[in-house]
C-alpha cells in the first residue's frame, strides 16, 4: 500500500513538472498572425560595444550576442527573444506598433513553474506599453505570486524589444 501510494504520489508530481512547459505558438505562426498578407524577410540588428552593454542594462546581466533577428515591415516589427526566467530560456516574441507594444506573447516555457505568465491576463498588461527614457516601461506591470522571476524575464523582454526597435525606426 505505502508503495502504491509513493508511486502515485511521484507521477502526480512528475505529470505537474511537465504540464508547466510547452510550446503555445511557434515563431512563424505568430508572424502570420502579425503580418497577414506576407511575412517579411527576417532582418539582422548588428549590435556594437555600446549597444551591448545597454542591452545587459536592461537585462541586468551580459548579453553574448552580437546580432538579433526581427521583422518589420512599415510601421510593425516583430522580435522573437528569449530570456532566462529561474533556470531555463522562456520565448517571447513581442509585437511592436510605432513605439508601442501591440501584443506580447509567451511561444515556450521551459521551466517548471511560473508558467502563468503565458495567459493573456498578464500579457495584456503590456499593450501599449512604450519605454521611458530611462529605458523602463510606461506603465506598471502586476506581477504573480510564485512566477516573480518569470514576470520579471517577460518584462525584461518587453523591455528591451522597445529598446531594440528604436535602432530599427530611426
């Protein structure tokens, strides 16, 4: 009985670790959703010295990176990023009207918890959102209890594809 029951209890356990991460939208499906006519060529943003060290600013740590990819086509872009939430990458992609956030949305969560920020309760918080110029966001971002760090990844994310699109729109 004690056996039967410690095997249910680690299936339990081991199925809530595994419903935490998946993939809700691929890249290319979210282009399709932004662009409906035709998704653009991808660009390339070749990122200086300078560059480099505003991004960790923002991202509170190095950026490895000397290039990052983005589509765009007249006044929207469209960047697909990944940020570390506790352990592993979450990927964001965030769509960017003018200088404004018009959707972003959670496309893979890889970690095991604080997958709540992938519902669109929180990822409404953002629309319309720009970045002030002390490259914070305009407005105030409701976090979730027990999913800090992941709304903390997102809006270093939101954050920083703000950042990264006005070397795009100058």
């Amino acid at each position: 009985m004690k056996k039967t029951l410690f095997f249910v209890l680690l299936y339990c356990l081991l199925a809530m670790n595994v419903m935490a991460k998946g993939v809700y939208q691929t890249p290319e499906e979210f282009l399709k959703g932004v662009f409906t006519e035709q998704v653009p060529a991808v660009q390339v943003l070749w990122l200086s010295a300078e560059d480099r060290k505003n991004v960790a600013g923002i991202l509170n740590h190095k950026y490895n990176r000397m290039r990052v990819r983005y589509w765009q086509k007249d006044n929207d872009s469209v960047w697909v990023l990944n940020e570390v939430g506790k352990e592993k990458p979450i990927t964001i992609a965030v769509h960017i009207h003018k200088e404004a956030i018009k959707q972003l949305k959670v496309l893979t969560f890889r970690e095991s918890r604080g997958d709540e920020v992938r519902h669109d309760f929180f990822s409404k918080q953002f629309t319309l959102a720009t970045l002030t110029k002390d490259k914070a966001l305009s407005q105030h971002i409701d976090g979730i209890t027990g999913a800090t760090l992941s709304v903390r990844a997102t809006t270093k994310v939101a954050r920083l594809a703000l950042w990264l699109n006005t070397k795009v729109t100058l």
